[in-house]
C-alpha cells in the first residue's frame, strides 16, 4: 500500500526505506485550505464564466501537452504546444488541482509551509500558504498579489464556507 501512495503522489524514488517515504508522504497527503481552493477557482475560471469552465469543466487553468487533450486557447502563442486541459466533471477538476500542489515540484514550498504549520499546531489557511504557489501562474507576485486581495476581500464569505 505504501508504494502505491508513493507512485500516487509521484515520489522520485519509491524504492527508499519505508521511512523516507513515509516522511515525504506526510508533506503530500493533506488538504488543500478551502479557501485558497475557492480564491484560485475564481480567479482562474473568471468566477466560474470562462469557456474553459463552463465547457471544459476546467477551473483551475490545467494544461496539458498531448493533442486533443483539450481546448487550444485562442490566444497561445505561436509555437505552443499546450492545451487547456478539459475534465468530465468538476470533481475531477478539483481532484487533479488537489493532486497537483501535492506532487509537482512547483509547489514544494507550498508543501513545506503546510508542514511547518501542521507541526507548531496552526491552522491552514490561505493567507499563510498562497506564498507557496509562486509558480502557479507565469505572472508569479502579481498572481499572488491578486490571490491575497481575493482572500482578504472574501474572508467573511470563505470563513463561513470553510467552517462547513
């Protein structure tokens, strides 16, 4: 079971000693605030309108490479090869979000500020963790600027939708 999860959450090495792999599995297998969850789905679907939203059930700006994976967003530039990858619900959307700030190397420091959270006993939240997805978008602090304004905007709305 333990190598499953760590081909799951895409250890580079599932052949260490148990310990290592449980280690590194603590740092991938947790939550994703709902929050920051919330802020990103809004901010990447254009709250939930976009094309990619509504007809592709993509709310988190998920690319993918091979062809027909996805919808060719009309303003890629030339010599690109990336779709905007499309899902079959929303749930998968979610899914493969929660999966992806928990295995890419992006997100690493993402995982580390959960870990150091979780370790001195503070909640998870977005304003503390959004740091950590410097990589998620190519506009980098701009993005993240963006995403801290929403969490700040919203922090009545989102504590009410959290605390569900």
């Amino acid at each position: 079971r333990l190598r499953d999860l760590a081909t799951q959450y895409e250890l580079e090495d599932a052949a260490k000693n148990t310990a290592a792999i449980l280690d590194e599995l603590m740092t991938r297998i947790d939550i994703v605030p709902p929050d920051l969850a919330l802020v990103q789905a809004a901010k990447e679907s254009g709250w939930g309108r976009s094309r990619f939203a509504v007809e592709y059930n993509n709310l988190f700006g998920h690319w993918c490479y091979k062809p027909g994976c996805g919808a060719v967003p009309q303003r890629r530039p030339p010599g690109e090869d990336y779709e905007v990858a499309e899902f079959h619900s929303v749930s998968e959307s979610v899914r493969r979000y929660i999966n992806n700030l928990n295995t890419h190397e992006r997100y690493s420091e993402f995982r580390r500020l959960r870990a150091l959270r979780r370790a001195n006993e503070q909640p998870l939240e977005g304003e503390a963790l959004v740091g950590g997805l410097l990589g998620y978008s190519q506009r980098g602090a701009i993005y993240i600027d963006e995403l801290r304004a929403m969490l700040k905007a919203n922090k009545k709305l989102l504590t009410q939708v959290s605390a569900r």
